[in-house]
C-alpha cells in the first residue's frame, strides 16, 4: 500500500523515479589494530584518501565557478570542505591517532570527527552549527573512499524513470557531483529552506523535500517514489493511478515554464498600468549572463562577501574593482546595486580574518564588521567608486540599526572620494548611497535612514530571523520560519509605506521577493521594486501582469490588520485567486 511522508518543500517541482539510498558510510566503520610493519602503509592509505578526495572536490569547485551548472553559494560551500582537509584539528589529529594507537584510518577519522562534532555542539550557534555538518559530510566522503566505496548512482532505467536521492544529508559536493546523470530529485532526514541540498537542488531546478526525518529507514532500494516539491510530500509505493495523476500535474507545470518564457520580451506592468522594476540578485560577474537571459531591469543586490570567502587573502582593490567593472559594463545602462560585504553568522572569513563568537547572528557582522575593520573597508569603497564611472552603480549597506553606522560609512565614502580626486580618478560623483532594513530596529526607527540614504531594501530573510527570533539554519525551528507571521508583514508594510512617504525608493531583495505566492500581498503594500534570484523573474512577472493594483490595495490593507495565522493565509492565497 502506497503511504506519504510530509517534510519541508525547498525546491519546487515534481518528480517521479527510483529510489537509490545513499549509505551512511560512517556507520559501517570497524576498529582494528595495525601492526608495526604496516604503519606506514596505513598513514599512507589516509594520505592517498586526502589526496582523492581533494582532487574530486576540486574538479567541482571548477564545475560550480564556470557557471550554468549551479551557483556561487554552492562554490563558497565545496571550497569550506576543501579548507577542512587541510585542517590540522582534522588531518593531523587523525594521523596522529593512527600513529599512536597503530589503528586504521578510517577508524581514527570518525573518533577525531566526534570530538569536533561535540565542541561545535556545546557552542550551538547558527554558523558552527553549518561547519559541523561539513566536518561530518567530509569525513563520510573519506571514509567512502577508504572502503573502497565513492557512492556509484544506478544506471539508467529501462522504464526512463530516473532515480531520486534518498539520503540522511547531501553535501554541496554530492549533490553537485549527481550534475551528469538521470536525477529526478533529492528527500533527505535532516535540512532546512537554506540547507546545502536545498540550496543546490533550487539552483539546479530539482524536485526536493527535506527534513522527512527517517525516510532512509522507510524507503527500499529501487522502490518506486513521486516528489512533490511544491507541497512538501513524498509518496512511497504509489499506485498506478496516483503515478498517472502525477504524470499530467508534472506536465502541467513544464508546459506553464514553457509558456513563461514568452513573457521575457514583456514590460512588468499591472493591469492598471503601473510599470513594476523586477531586478536579479547575483554573487558574481558570471551570474550577470542568467540576469541578461531573464532580461531583468537590473540587479538589486550584488552579495560581494561571496569575493572574500574560502580564500586565505583578501581580494585587492584592483581584483574588487576589475570584478564591480565587469557586472557594470555588461549591464550597460541598467542599474546595479553593490553590496558592501556582509561577512559574519553563516558567511565566515578564512585566516587571520576568522574569528570566534559565541553567536554570530548577533555579532560582528555586515557594516558592524566593515566598521571595525576601516582599511578593508576603504579598499572596497574605493574599488566601488573607481567601477562607478563603467555603468549605473548604487552602494547599498547591509544590517544598519544605528545613525552613527550610516554617519560613519558615509563619511568614509566621502573620505574615499577625497583620495580618488587627488589621484584624479573618476568616479560616479552623483553615485546613490542606500542601506538595507534587516532588523525590526531599523524598521522601527526609518527616520534617520530617511534623512540619510538615498533608497532602502528590505533584507526578508534576516528580518523575519530576528523579528521572530529563529535560526533559520536549525531544523529544528524551521517550521516556525514564518514569512507571514503578523509582525513580519507590519514591518515590511511599515518600511513601505515610509518610503513612500518620503519618495525615497524601496526594494524587497530576500526570498519573499521571488516567491510568487507573495508577489500580490507585495504589490498591495505599495511595492514597485522586486529583487530575485534569476531564475524567479519570469515567475513573478506573471503574477505582476495579473495583478490590479487598485483592487489590491484595499484588500491587502484589511489583511494587515488581521492577526489570527490561519485566517491570514487564506487571505493572502485568495489575492492570486
């Protein structure tokens, strides 16, 4: 009899194939003793196993930064668990522990994991939290190795089904790794909306459903399986009739992508006229080829933390600059908002730029940071103003809830500008300075943003966290990740209205923006720039082309004053209605 499992929806998408399991190599582990004369060998074996898995991380981290097979994130996340094994605490604790105790390898592996597991357990903050689970994903890569088993994926199938992933977890390296063969999909135990699998399989538009908790122990080898990535259910076993039902949904939905791709050439304008700006969030140069395929009206949001990450030496001022040129000039006339970096929580610097805190979802992070460190600073501000003169640049600074952040960065713009002038480089002079509201302070407290900042983007994904309090990456609060929870949307609304006010301009840069679910209540709260993930343009467009702003607006007016969950989001579903 065919049963469904419910879990988290983090990719959208149907699928329909085979189930594989991937193992959980570290659970096959034995301990045995290694003779004198064999010592060598064995700290060899560990060493040619470092060596493989390297090379294999390596051949993928070319793959994800030559874009159109995944994304820069997912390259920040292979280049970590390349860091990690080179990692002292890692490597040469294990190959001390096989010298001292004369035991194999991959023994010695997973006892040096479990200690580092339990320290990152013990601090329990969000970024330490991510580590660990790369720590523990790179030793199950070693260890497959050392037993002679690198996780082969089923050939392809007679019946043209492909195979869907069943897992406890799936590294960025594993998921990445599935790119050349028949995957229809990924279910998974653990995870969340911003885990590695979730991040991977949107980036690579596969069906997903995470946090199903024990589906590896209620799933079999080859056993038949349907993903509805949109709902969040996994059927197992389902009957032919439930296959046949969802054989026509999967159509339904290619044929719909089909049709989006008409719109491309279309203006976003509402049917009472109102022109909407869709823009494109991006990490890279290279991503400025998907924002131009999805013919978006700029790019809102440029993350440039993803230039300093996984490297042991800061990008120069040269390197910066040669890279804000390079997405300026390809989107020639369209607008380009550059982020100052926003390091800290889940976005971490290597080397002497590292540091520890004990939570660091509230500490030195985003312009806190860049504060702190004013000569890294000045070398960003200064490569931004020298790619100014190239195209439409904006500087946006991120997680600003005090006046004297926005004072002191835009006197050290200023104090960059003075240096370029007596160098006599050009630069941008009429150049838009705005900052982004990603904490209920800042959104609370708009006046010294309004008298300060040239336009505002709301950060969603950061503001529901602390509006809520939940860490977004733990599974175990997931759930209570609310987009539309009543504070939420009083906050967004609020910071809108505000702009409004004022003329001072405000986008949406978060998840929310590329969620067509929300694109009505958005619009409706007087939203008129949207920021997104390429691939969500067309989505969005579709719902802008649709939408009537003058019936909109009144209605969602009386659903911000709602405060009953339930009644809320059956609301906000009926404005797509």
């Amino acid at each position: 009899m065919p049963f469904t499992l419910h879990g988290l929806p983090v990719s959208q998408g149907i699928a329909i194939g085979h189930a594989h399991i991937v193992s959980h190599a570290l659970l096959e582990v034995n301990h045995y003793h290694v003779a004198d004369r064999h010592l060598l060998e064995e700290l060899a074996r560990f060493d040619d196993a470092l060596a493989t898995v390297r090379k294999d991380l390596e051949e993928l981290k070319a793959v994800t930064s030559s874009g159109g097979q995944g994304h820069n994130e997912v390259t920040a996340f292979v280049e970590l668990q390349i860091m990690l094994l080179a990692d002292p605490m890692l490597a040469d604790a294990s190959r001390a522990l096989i010298s001292e105790r004369h035991c194999n390898a991959e023994w010695a592996l997973v006892q040096q994991m479990e200690q580092l597991v339990e320290q990152f357990e013990e601090i329990e903050d969000a970024y330490l939290r991510e580590r660990k689970a790369d720590v523990v994903q790179v030793v199950e890569r070693l260890v497959k190795v050392l037993l002679g088993q690198p996780g082969r994926l089923p050939a392809r199938r007679r019946d043209g089904l492909g195979t869907i992933v069943v897992a406890h977890d799936l590294s960025p390296a594993d998921t990445i790794g599935f790119r050349d063969h028949n995957i229809s999909g990924f279910v998974t135990d653990v995870g969340g909306p911003t885990s590695h699998t979730a991040i991977v399989a949107r980036s690579l538009r596969i069906p997903a459903v995470v946090a199903l908790h024990h589906v590896r122990h209620l799933v079999e080898e080859d056993e038949l399986l349907i993903i509805d990535g949109t709902r969040g259910i996994l059927i197992v076993g389902p009957t032919p009739e439930i296959v046949d039902e969802y054989r026509l949904r999967k159509t339904e939905l290619e044929l719909e992508r089909s049709k989006l791709n008409r719109l491309k050439d279309n203006r976003a304008t509402t049917l009472d006229g109102e022109d909407i700006l869709l823009l494109a969030n991006i990490e890279g140069p290279k991503d400025a080829v998907a924002v131009k395929a999805a013919n978006a009206d700029g790019v809102g949001l440029f993350r440039t933390e993803f230039l300093f990450m996984g490297r042991d030496e800061l990008p120069d001022e040269d390197e910066q600059f040669e890279a804000y040129r390079s997405v300026l000039k390809s989107m020639g006339t369209r607008p380009v908002t550059i982020r100052t970096f926003d390091v800290g929580a889940d976005k971490a610097l290597n080397g002497v730029q590292a540091r520890f805190e004990p939570n660091p979802a509230l500490g030195l992070r985003a312009i806190r940071y860049s504060l702190a460190e004013p000569q890294m600073f000045m070398t960003q501000l200064r490569a931004l103003l020298r790619a100014s003169s190239y195209g439409r640049l904006k500087i946006m600074i991120p997680m600003l809830s005090h006046a004297h952040e926005i004072d002191q960065s835009l006197n050290l713009i200023d104090r960059a500008k003075g240096e370029l002038r007596a160098e006599r480089v050009k630069f941008d002079e009429r150049l838009e300075v705005g900052g982004m509201v990603e904490v209920p302070a800042a959104a609370l407290a708009l006046g010294m943003f309004v008298r300060r900042l040239a336009f505002l983007s709301i950060g969603t994904n950061d503001l529901i966290q602390y509006t809520l309090a939940i860490d977004r990456s733990d599974e175990a609060v997931a759930h209570l990740y609310d987009p539309l929870h009543p504070a939420v949307l009083k906050l967004i609304s609020g910071t809108i209205q505000v702009g409004a006010r004022f003329s001072l301009p405000v986008s949406v840069c978060g998840e929310m923006a590329g969620d067509p679910a929300f694109t009505h209540l958005l619009l409706g709260m007087g939203l008129r720039q949207f920021s997104m993930h390429p691939s969500k343009i067309l989505e969005v467009k579709q719902q802008v082309l649709r939408a009537d702003l003058t019936e909109l607006a009144p209605r969602v007016q009386r659903i911000l004053k709602m405060d009953e969950p339930a009644r809320l989001r059956e609301a906000v579903e009926r404005l797509g209605g």
